[in-house]
C-alpha cells in the first residue's frame, strides 16, 4: 500500500479539522489543527482543499469559477453579519 504524499496527508488533515468541527466533535478539531507542522503546511492544506472543492463545485454546477468565489465572496459578507449560534 503507498503511502499519500506530504500534500495530501495535508489535504486529509484539513478536511478532517473540518468533518470534526461538523459533528461537533472541537476537541478533535483542535487535535488536527495543532498537528500541522508549521503554519505554512496548515495554510498549504486550507488553500489546497479550498481549491478541490471549489473545482468540484465547478465540474458540477458548470459555473465559472470567477461565478463561483462571487457567490461565495456574498455568501461571506452574509454571513459575517449574522450573530454567532448561542451555545448551551
């Protein structure tokens, strides 16, 4: 079985930060997050997921990706003016 390269593992590991993050699970989330090596891998990771997803995203849709980060760049602002969900 091969190994995945240090690219992917970082992939994996930010997807992972977020899946746990998802479920709820923000423990596991800070556990993934301080595994990164450095800052830069963590923000290697980020990015690269970011553009997996925004290119699937943009297979499935059919929509430009400059379409695609306008949508999301209102999603954004949307959201960022909306209160933080109230924890129990």
């Amino acid at each position: 079985m091969e190994h995945a390269s240090p690219a992917a593992d970082t992939v994996q590991r930010a997807a992972g930060v977020i899946a746990a993050r998802h479920r709820g699970d923000l423990d596991g989330a800070e556990a993934l997050l301080a595994a990164f090596p450095t800052e830069q891998a963590r923000t290697l990771g980020f990015y690269l997921l970011a553009e997996l997803a925004l290119g699937l995203l943009r297979a499935e849709s059919g929509q430009s990706m400059d379409d695609l980060v306008q949508e999301l760049s209102l999603q954004l602002a949307t959201e960022a003016d909306r209160p933080p969900p109230a924890t129990h």
